[in-house]
C-alpha cells in the first residue's frame, strides 16, 4: 500500500512538473537559435568593419568603387557599358 502511495506521488510530481521540462526544451531550443543569430551577426558585423577598414585606409579599393558604381574613369579611358541580354518571352 505505502509502494503504491509512493509511485502516485512520482507519478504525480512527475506530471506537475512536465510542463516545466517542455518550458526547458523549448528555451534551449530557443537559446541554441539566439545564438546562431548572434554568430550570423557578428560575421556580418567584421565583414562591414573590413569594408570600412579598406575604404579609410586602401585608395584602390575607393577608386574601384568609383568606377563600378559612379562609372568614373581616368583622363583618357573609354568607358564600356554592358547591357544584360535581353529575355525573350514566348
């Protein structure tokens, strides 16, 4: 009688704390996706300091955007423009 007394209260503590361990799961889970994030971000975050990096401190890097973008060139280059083919619909 007591070993059947004991087992219920198990079963019991058991079930009252379930909710607990599935509250657990669910936030290591949620820990393990915060931290990706934040490896994600601190990679985005280097990439950009390097790109700043190089546009104070490298002329070539600010000369090659220059030209890609603002199409700039040197005195007595020709600059070429190349349009995307264009897509036939059928």
């Amino acid at each position: 009688m007591i070993g059947l007394i004991v087992i219920a209260c198990l079963l019991g503590v058991f079930f009252w704390y379930l909710p607990v361990f599935e509250q657990n799961a669910r936030m290591r889970q949620q820990i393990l996706t915060l931290e990706n994030q934040v490896k994600i971000e601190e990679q985005k975050q280097k990439m950009l300091e390097t790109a700043i990096r190089n546009l104070r401190e490298d002329p070539k890097t600010v000369e090659r955007l220059a030209r890609e973008r603002l199409g700039y060139a040197k005195p007595g280059e020709t600059v070429i423009y190349f349009e995307p083919p264009k897509t036939v619909l059928q």
